[in-house]
C-alpha cells in the first residue's frame, strides 16, 4: 500500500465530474438500490514482499498533523531523518492525525512527502481526520487504503485498528472491530506473536482516550499478543496491561517517531527525535522472546473469575484469585478503591454504591502483579428497571442520528451498513436493508426514504418495506450529514452535502443530478430548506444560502476564523431567519452564536457564548435552544439573541439537540444522562460506554419516552421520568 504522488484533489474532482456527466446524459449510474458491500473496512493483506526475513526494522509514526504550517515541517524533517539514518527499513505504520483536519489538499502533502520512500507506508485514521473534514473515513480509505487491517512479516502478525468515530475526539472499537480482530487472531498461529496499532491509547489509566479499555483487555488475553502501539499523546510512554506492553509514540509534528528492530520474535523500540540542531535516538522499550506456553507467562491474568450482585445499594463482589495481587475496584471509571495485598484464592469485596444513580454500570477489578496490572470487568444493575422499557444488541454502533418515521417507529442506519426500521413501542426490527456502507441520516419524503453513505452512494429506499427504489453513485468522498428535501420546478430534489465540500441537488424521482456547488471546507450536516433556499455551513468557517433552482450562492458569511472554529453543524431557519453557531474560540472572545435574514443574508444580531454551542432548534415555545458542549441547555431570544434561561446538567457527547422541549436530555459521557425539566432533573446511567447519538424523545400513547445508542451498538429505550 505504498502511497501515490498524484494531484488527489484535481482526481477525484475530475473523476465526480466524468460520473456526474454520466448520471445527468444517460442517467445509467442512477439505477435501482441493491445491497453493496463497503471493501475499505477490514482486510488481510497477507505476507509483504520481503516478509520472510527475521531481522528487519519498521518505523511507527503518528501525529504528523499535515496542513498546519510548522506540522509540514517537522514532519518533513522526520521523514527525511527516516531515510538517511535508518537503514533496513521494511514498512512504516502512521497511526492517526495524519492531517490536522482530514481535507483532501491535507492528504495530499502526505502523498507527496512519503511518494519517495524506499519502502511502503501504512496509515491508520485519528480523531484528527475523523472530527472534522472527513467524518467516515471515506477519504482516507480512497488514498490510503482499509481502515482495519493485518499482515505477516518476519515471524509476526502485525494489525492496524481504527479507534475512531465519527465527529468525535473520544474513541471506541466499534463491536464489528472487535469480532474482525478475533477472528483475525484466532487464524494465527498459537506461537507467532502479534503486534497491534492504534491511534488512541488503550488500557492506559492516566487518561480515558477511549470507552473500549475492558472489550480490548478480555479479547488479548486470549491470544499471543505481546506488544500494543498507540500515538495520540504526542509523547514517549510506556506501561503494562494484561501482561502485555503498551509504547506510545512521540509527534511527527514535533519531528519525532519510533523505530523498532526486529530479531526473531524479539524487538527494541527507540525513541528518535529530530531537529535542525540534530537527533537524540534513546531505547525506550524491550520485548523479549520468550515462552508463552508456561504457567509463569505473564500472559496468564491472575484473576481467574469475577461476578457482581447488588441489594441494599451494596455492590459484593466475588473474586476468585490464581496468584497473591495487590487489588483495588472502579466503578463506572472513577477512582480505584484499594483493599490492598489479597492472597490466592476467594475474596469477598464490598462497595457502598447508594451515591450511585439508577441504570447499568461496570465494575472493574485491577490485580497488580510483578508483571504489571491485569483487569477483569462485570456490568452491574442498580434498579434500571424502574425507567428501562427495553435494550437490545444491534452488534454494531448507530452512526448518524435518528430519523422518526409516525410517532411510533425510527429509522436509523449501523456503522456495518445496515438500515433499520425500529418500532419503538416493541423493540421489534420490522425491515432491514443492507446499505453496504455506514449512513450520515435519512430524511423522509412521504412514503420515500433518502440517505447518503460513506462509499458516497445517495440511495432511495420504499420506507414502509424497506425495498430500494435507486441508487445513485455521487461522490467518493462520502456523506456524513443528512441530507433535505426541497421543491424544485414543480419536481422535489434531495440536497445533500459531502465531505469532498459539495452540495448536490439531484432529483428525487431519479437520483439524477439538477446541480452541484462547490464550497471551501466539508459538508457534514444537514442543510436547512425554505422560501426556495437552502443554508447550511462548511469546514471552511462560511455560512451559506443558496438559490435551489440554480445551485448559486446567495450570501454567504465568514463565521469562523478559521477550519476549527467553523459553522459545521446544521443551522435553524424559522420566521424568516436563520440561525447558527460557532465553537468556542478563545481569540475571537468566545462562541459565536448569530441571527441573519433569510432573504438579504443581512446580520440581524450576533453574541459571544463562555462554552461551545451546538446545533440550535426552535422550541415548542418559539426560544431558541442550543445545547452547550458542556452539557447544560440555553435558551436565547430569537428577536435580540437575549439570554432567557439555562439548565444545567453534565458534559456531553451529543452534537445536535434531542428535542424541542419543554422535557431534554444532556449528558452522554461514560453513557450517564440526566433528564431536565424547568422543574426537575435527574441522572440515569445507560450504560458505560459513550452515547454519541443524540437521543431520540418520543412522545407514545404510553408516555414521553427516550431512545439511545451506545458505541458498543446497544439500544435502550428509557421512560422520561416524572
């Protein structure tokens, strides 16, 4: 998977417009929807040329950050250090943030310090990449291949993990991950040892990088694998888990990486750090060969079996040891509560868990050992049912938002590519489709259901079947947003916006293209559509109105100063105005949240926020509600932009509001929720794992009720008290 100097940019450019002239002339790309099957997800490379010899090095980077002026440099400088003073080199794994914000021109400076390598390079995607321009991973698929894979060399299995999810800072391993990478180890042979890579970290207690810290533990310990790379910190550390070694490596953009010699099944990792003053090259961490097979393996966790039981807002839990552990407990990651050296044998831990809120929460036992902490985890009950209607395991995550379909039924698609038809009230699947490839959300036109895709399909489904209707090959960069339904010349068209940065008008009837427009930064949400217009903001910081007969710019206003601080999320348009926010941003004196005139893009009023402000809505009331990133709700003016009231809850995960009100839910982190009224709140805890998805209120016959997702692929649905 070497990577290419080739203009990606104008490629892909001229490739969407080769396609997009064959849809609108022969419309033969436009054709009925079928099931497809999303290739750049998981894939075994085999054995690399050259895999057969035992001595060998690879260079693991990460942290290059390209696009920022300063990251070019350094990373420059690093690369370059690679070639001169390394010799030998096989391969070279680049975890993550290999851009600053996932754009095409970013990977493009990649493409083009790496072209002249004398060996291949590999990429795995960050939250870099994933947060801003490139949500799905659709870009980096098309330059730099799968995003989990696996390959043979010397005498190791060597495997690349994506820890990303869309939108979001904080990682997981998606639960499909986590069955491809069993598999994969499973195939292997019990005596070859096994390398993994990622970019954020994991099993690393410091800091929570990541939510799949206790799926990843229980699966290693199964396997021979000695030695877990990670990046994302930008620093040289080492530590242990699971009897396993972890090493994350040091910032490209900072002109560091990690190169490590390969001897048979042992290797040695070295720090390198380059500057123009010279380089410091410094042994950081040794793995030995050794015998797994012996009762003395440090792969062997002393903590043979655990369970957990409540009553009486007491947590007992029963811990059976193989070897004296010095012992302590977590609950749902807080603070570890030691109850120090225990022998071998069965011990009876107690915890008071009364502070605790109602719902699912996990337990971990950590057992210190000479060859480092080993981890063992239970989920735990304290009377879910209480508010808990029902939960079910979808075996993979919701990506996108929910799309209610009546009062009783949502739509709503998995990272694996499916689509789902959900009746809220039962929990019953009544359809399901096979996209192929993870949806950014649906919108629905009558009886028709219209979603894009991160292959960068716009597919056309019958919603009360579930049967395709079209299918439309668009762009490859992928849509990760929403897309909208507007009237056209008498004909309805979809708008949607892609993460290559163009908003496409194709009809509805066809999936034929009317128009396209070309923006300066990716379209990730959901364009907003009235009086023949349709607004929506970019990663380039501008906030536009275009005309829907002849896809023209209207107005368009500078919002952010830059990519970061951009007006990416869905604006609101109500009464003839349009409303929409910025991120925090410490130069230009705080978020930005402003109100502009539909028709003359005139600037009605604008105000700096202390917090990050999400999507905004409209409330049953007429207030302009917008969820802060620190967990509480605003509610605004929509005449003047005047504080009205806020409520307060904990951070959140959530990127959109769940609901017009006057009842809301913040939260999301470590799956706690508190449900908010002007009258009362309360927490409930959904699971531990993140809940990315904004959660879907629906008022039913039987009451108001909540659905959620969580990153392990999970959904709950949850009585809103009171």
């Amino acid at each position: 998977m070497p990577t290419c100097g080739w203009n990606r940019k104008l490629r892909l450019r001229a490739a969407a417009l080769i396609l997009f002239t064959l849809v609108t002339t022969f419309g033969f790309l436009s054709r009925p929807a079928a099931a497809a099957v999303e290739l750049s997800t998981y894939r075994a490379l085999g054995t690399l040329q050259g895999g057969s010899r035992s001595r060998f090095s690879f260079v693991f980077a990460a942290d290059s950050h390209l696009g920022y002026g300063p990251a070019n440099k350094n990373t420059d400088l690093a690369i370059k250090d690679m070639v001169l003073n390394e010799k030998g080199v096989a391969f070279a794994i680049v975890a993550g943030d290999i851009t600053e914000t996932g754009a095409e021109e970013e990977y493009e400076i990649f493409e083009q310090l790496t072209k002249g390598l004398p060996f291949p390079v590999f990429g795995a995607l960050g939250n870099h990449e994933s947060k801003w321009q490139d949500p799905q991973g659709s870009i980096f698929a098309s330059t730099l291949g799968p995003r989990n894979y696996s390959f043979d060399y010397g005498q190791w299995h060597f495997v690349v993990l994506d820890t990303t999810y869309p939108g979001q800072t904080i990682g997981t391993l998606e639960p499909e991950t986590l069955r491809w990478l069993e598999a994969d180890l499973r195939a292997q042979p019990k005596t070859k040892p096994v390398a993994i890579f990622a970019h954020h970290p994991l099993l690393y207690q410091p800091s929570r990088f990541q939510d799949s810290d206790d799926e990843f533990a229980s699966l290693i310990e199964k396997y021979p694998v000695r030695v877990v790379f990670c990046a994302h910190g930008h620093s040289f550390i080492t530590w242990k888990g699971q009897g396993r070694d972890f090493l994350m490596t040091g910032a490209l953009m900072d002109g560091a990486y990690t190169v490590v010699e390969v001897n048979g099944q042992s290797l040695t990792a070295y720090s390198v750090k380059v500057s123009e003053a010279g380089r410091e090259r410094e042994k950081i961490l040794e793995v030995s060969s050794r015998n797994w097979n012996t009762k003395k393996d440090p792969a062997v966790s002393p903590i043979l079996s655990l369970s957990a039981e409540t009553g009486n807002e007491v947590l007992t839990c029963k811990l059976s040891l193989g070897a004296p552990a010095e012992v302590s407990l977590q609950i749902d990651g807080g603070l570890y509560v030691s109850f120090g050296l225990l022998e071998k044998g069965d011990h009876t831990l107690t915890f008071d868990i009364s502070g605790h809120a109602k719902g699912f929460h996990r337990v971990r036992i950590k057992a210190e050992t000479e060859n480092g902490p080993y981890y063992a985890h239970k989920e735990f009950a304290k009377s879910p049912y209480d508010l808990l209607e029902w939960r079910m395991d979808l075996g993979s995550a919701v990506v996108g938002e929910f799309l209610p379909r009546g009062t009783r039924q949502v739509i709503f698609g998995t990272r694996d590519g499916k689509v789902r038809l959900l009746d809220l009230e039962t929990g019953e699947v009544l359809w399901e489709y096979p996209a192929g490839s993870p949806w950014g959300g649906g919108v629905m036109d009558g009886n028709r259901l219209y979603f894009g895709t991160a292959k960068g399909d716009v597919i056309c489904l019958d919603a009360t079947r579930g049967t395709g209707i079209w299918r439309a090959s668009v762009d490859t960069a992928g849509f990760s947003g929403l897309p909208a339904i507007a009237a056209l010349s008498g004909d309805r068209s979809v708008i949607i916006g892609s993460s290559s940065g163009v908003l496409y008008s194709l009809n509805a009837t066809t999936g034929r293209k009317n128009w396209q427009l070309e923006a300066g930064g990716a379209i990730v949400s959901a364009p907003k559509i009235a009086d023949g217009r349709a607004v929506f903001g970019a990663w380039d910081g501008f906030l536009y109105c275009v005309d829907l007969e002849t896809g023209s710019v209207v107005w368009s206003h500078k919002m952010g100063r830059q990519v970061y601080y951009a007006p990416f999320l869905s604006p609101e348009v109500h009464g003839g105005k349009v409303f929409a926010g910025t991120a925090y941003d410490t130069h230009s004196g705080g978020a930005l949240l402003a109100c502009y005139d539909l028709i003359s893009g005139e600037p009605l009023w604008s105000q700096r926020w202390h917090s990050t402000l999400l999507a905004p809505s409209i409330s049953r009331e007429g207030e302009l509600t917008v969820r802060g990133a620190n967990g509480s709700i605003y509610a605004f003016s929509p005449e003047d932009g005047s504080p009205l009231w806020r409520m307060d809850a904990g951070s959140t995960l959530f990127l959109a509001s769940p609901g017009p009100g006057p009842q809301y839910v913040s939260g999301g982190y470590r799956g706690v929720v508190t449900f908010l009224t002007h009258e009362f709140q309360t927490d409930f805890k959904v699971s531990d794992a993140s809940l990315f998805v904004s959660p879907l209120i629906a008022r039913l016959p039987a009451g108001t009720k909540v659905l959620f997702a969580d990153s392990r692929g999970r959904l709950f649905l949850v009585k809103f008290p009171g």
